[in-house]
C-alpha cells in the first residue's frame, strides 16, 4: 500500500529507533494519561487523527454518549521510548474534535498559551520539584511505612533513609537517566519515607509532559517492589503534604537568554530578578489565591495548605498569598542567586498543563501591566502571623478548602481568558462535583468527636 510521505517520514524514524508498537497518551481533567497500544503499522489512522476515544468515557471532556469521538493528535517529536520496554514509545498527544483542537484539553490550553508567549519572544521554562511517599498497603488497605528506621523527627536530607530506599529510588534514576531526562538532585523530605525529585528546567511543555510520565514511571517501579508510590498532597496529618513546587523564568525564544536574570542596578527589590521577572511575579502575585483551584485541584490539597496542623514542627506549605525572600514559608519564594521565581502553591496532584498555562497568562498579565510585586517579607510568615494578628489581611490567607478555591477560581476573568469557556466551565463542574461529593461523607472523625458527645 502506498503510503503518503509525512506518514512514511514518522513511521521510518521510530522504525529506526526500534519501535515497533506505540501509545499516543493524552490526559484528562485531572493530567491522569490515557490512550490506546498502537501497531507501528496502523501508524497512518494516528497521523491522520482518525485513532478515536469516546469522550463521554473520560472525566472532564463534556462529552454526552451522543456526541462524535475525540481524537488524539501526537506529538511525534517528543516521542520517547519506555526505559522497560524499547520497542514501544510512549508519545505525548492532544485531543481534536473535527481536526480542531478540543477545547477541553488541558495540553492544548498550554501549547496556545505558550505560543501567545512566544508571539512576543519569550520562552517559558519550567522545572518541578515532585515530593511523593513511597508506602506499603496493608491487607486492610491502610498506607503504612514500610521502614521501621524512620523514627527522626526532621528527616529532611536523611543520607542513611536515602540509601535504605535505594531498591526503589535506583531503579527510578536510571529509568530517567535513559530517557535522557535531567534531575539535578534527590533527596529525602521532612516526612517518614518521603522523597523529591527535582527536575532540571526547560521548556514548559516538555517539563509538563515529563512530570505526567515521571507518575506513572514511579508508580510503576514502586509496585514492582512491593511498595506503593502516593501522590496524594496530604496522607498524612502528622506529616508533610506532597509538593510540586514550579520554578518559573521566560527566556528569550530566539537566543534562549534568561529574562528573569538580573544586574544589581536593574534590581529595585534586591531578590536577583530583572524588572521583567518583578513584573511577572506581580500578575503571578494577583491571581495567586483564585488560581489556587488549579495549583491546589483536591479536597485533600487543603490539609496540606496549613501552617501546621498535627505536626511537631512547619508543614513547609504556604498560608498567605505572599512574597518572601529565600523563605520557604510564602507562597512565592525567589531562590538564591535570583533569575527564577518558585510558585510553591501547587502539589503532585496538579495537571500540570493546567497549572503551567495558568500561572503563564497571570504572569504575562504582570508583564503587560508593568506590575509590581512590592518588597518582600523577611521573616518566616508562620511567626509574624503568631505575633501580629493584623499583619497581612484575611483577604491575604490562600483558600481554606477546595470549595472556597473553586469560588475565587470561578470569579476570576483570566481563566477563561486563558482557557478558553469550555475548559473552565468543565473543571468547574467536575470539582464542584467533587467538593459536593465529599461534603456528604460522613467521615471517622466526625463519628468519633459528636457520636456519643450529646
């Protein structure tokens, strides 16, 4: 059968690299991947976007049983083969309806964010630091910790916990390693059997297709080892909550400079960053608490959103909406040596496609209104709050549960400036659905305190 060129062109270079089966991998409401196994030689019906999904069958789509399929539209070349099986590539795709993009897919909402961005000649680059538990399940079902040495209260930077986990962390690091991925550390967080992973920066889109892989990469090699690998923002009351803390900058899209960085006499602020980076901090700043629903997307980001709670010492979330030097008790922090913000609001849990274009267009608001974020803070937010009551108004105080987060969300005009109608209503609509849902449970908690108290 005569094949056209541009099939045969794809086809013969992941022939080239061994391939011999694919999965175009898109994601849902919620940036868990999806798709379909594909031979190598019906490559033509997924370059055609003719390879279907129903879209009533996924979360967050809007589609009804009567409505025509979705289809997937890859990304051939961010192809990458998976680090256990060679012959099969996994690729990064988009969703379009009638050779259109569909306007509930999240990847599609970053690409065209990005592209506005790079209308104007800036790149985003994006590096993630993923925080997860590496936990056994029970008979029961209950998540325990599987090392019984992990007894330090701080267990940040544990050296011999670190190597304990090695059966499991190893085999993970190589799998990237093959990838060609890079990480610039890994280490063991406060909590019992916590690790992070920090992702070098890049290109936005590319770094949100990695961490979307790296959660099923680790999910994967954890169950091979008899464990389980736990995303969720907070498992735990009396232990730190799951982090995936976004380091921002824009660099320049023709020569790949970095905007955000600065010389001493450019910086009004002393933090490292040029007025640029001052300027898109500030819009970030704006939208810092209705943006929360996309950064923070469960029921459970909330618990993890407390200053303390049951815990001996700082649960490193932020509270406030707030700006702090290098201080990890503010929502934004500018790390030493400046150039980059971090946005330390989002957990694991995010899509981060959503979040990415989102945190984007606040940002690019800052820039085209000649922001200003103001000075920083100091000291440790948790302490000053402690002291002065009247410090930072409530109006200040990020979002207490996912119900509040959806109402800001819900009020702000850049989301659907950014989104698009269709993508905001339908996240709106499926974490409502999910905040209703959760309001009728009748929780352990609940019984325990009020089932015999009157």
């Amino acid at each position: 059968m005569h094949l056209p060129s541009k099939i045969l062109e794809i086809r013969e270079n992941l022939q080239s690299r061994g391939i011999r089966y694919f999965l175009p991998a898109f994601v849902d409401i919620h940036g868990i991947p999806k798709g379909k196994l594909v031979p190598l030689s019906h490559i033509q019906r997924s370059v055609h976007r003719r390879e279907l999904f129903s879209g009533h069958a996924l979360d967050g789509l809007g589609s009804h049983p009567e409505d025509g399929e979705v289809a997937v539209d890859p990304d051939w070349d961010r192809a990458f083969p998976l680090p256990w099986r060679p012959d099969l590539a996994w690729i990064p795709s988009h969703l379009t309806f009638a050779d259109a993009p569909f306007p509930a897919c999240t990847r599609a909402a970053l690409k065209r964010s990005l592209e506005k961005a790079r209308d104007r000649g800036f790149q985003l680059r994006l590096g993630i630091e993923c925080e997860l538990y590496f936990l056994q399940r029970s008979v029961s079902g209950r998540l325990l910790f599987p090392n019984p040495r992990e007894t330090l209260p701080k267990g940040s930077y544990d050296a011999g916990r670190l190597l304990d986990a090695s059966s499991v962390i190893d085999p993970i690091l190589e799998a990237i390693e093959r990838l060609g991925w890079a990480i610039s550390s890994m280490q063991h967080e406060d909590g019992r059997s916590q690790f992070e992973f920090v992702f070098d920066h890049c290109e936005a889109l590319e770094m949100a297709d990695r961490f979307v892989f790296f959660r099923s990469l680790a999910s994967r090699i954890a169950s091979q080892h008899g464990l389980v690998a736990v995303f969720m923002p907070k498992p735990f009351a009396d232990q730190p909550g799951n982090a995936a803390h976004f380091h921002l900058s824009l660099a320049d899209s023709t020569t790949g400079a970095n905007l955000f960085q600065a010389e001493p006499e450019e910086d009004p602020h002393g933090l490292g960053l040029s007025p640029l980076g001052y300027a898109f901090l500030a819009g970030l700043l704006r939208h810092g608490r209705s943006l929360c629903a996309a950064f923070a997307p469960t029921v459970n980001s909330y618990k993890r959103l407390i200053k303390k709670g049951a815990m001996q010492f700082f649960s490193w979330a932020p509270v406030f909406n707030s700006l702090g030097r290098n201080n990890r008790t503010h929502a934004f922090r500018i790390p030493f040596g400046g150039g980059r913000c971090e946005l330390r609001i989002p957990d694991s849990s995010c899509n981060p496609y959503l979040a990415a274009a989102l945190a984007l267009e606040a940002g690019m608001e800052g820039i085209q209104q000649h922001l200003d974020p103001g000075p920083p803070e100091r000291e440790s937010i948790y302490f000053w709050k402690e002291r002065r009551e009247d410090w930072l108004p409530q109006e200040d105080l990020l979002p207490r549960t996912l119900g509040e987060a959806l109402t800001e969300f819900a009020a702000d005009p850049l989301v659907e400036t950014a989104l698009g109608r269709t993508l905001r209503e339908e996240f709106l609509r499926c974490k409502f659905a999910e905040w209703d849902e959760y309001n009728i449970e009748i929780t352990n908690w609940e019984l325990a305190r009020y089932g015999t108290l009157f």
